[in-house]
C-alpha cells in the first residue's frame, strides 16, 4: 500500500489535478488507501462512507485547490 500511496504523490500536480477535475473518487481512493497503509480504523471507516454516500463532492473542490497550492491532499492521519 506505501508503494501506492507514494505512485499517486508522486505524479505530477497537472495530472492529479486533471485526475482529480474529472474522476473527483481519486482523492476519497487515495484517502482511503493512505488510512489503509498507515493502519488508521478511523479514516478507513470515514473514507469508506465517503465513497459510498457520496461524499467525494464535499471535498473535490478542496482537494483541486490543495493541488493547485501544491499541497498535500488533506486528510487525518
């Protein structure tokens, strides 16, 4: 899962803010993924509900704006 999580910061900042503009899943998938590598029940559980409630929309624009500002995609670790 590290190998994962260090591919998706690893590309560059146009494609994941093109992959992040039209796919919005791929910051709640790299959310979740990061929960998973670090062994983290509790972001694991609130990613979880965020991809299946719908709640990838709440934080798609703040995620396009973390990596416009070449920030990392936020989350709680």
């Amino acid at each position: 899962m590290n190998d994962l999580v260090k591919a998706i910061e690893g590309l560059p900042k146009i494609v994941k803010f093109i992959l992040n503009l039209f796919w919005g899943v791929l910051g709640n998938i790299y959310r979740l993924i990061r929960s998973i590598a670090k062994k983290n029940l509790v972001g694991i559980v609130l990613a979880c509900v965020l991809l299946i409630c719908g709640g990838f929309f709440i934080l798609w624009f703040i995620d396009l704006i973390f990596i416009l500002l070449d920030k990392e995609i936020w989350w709680i670790d």
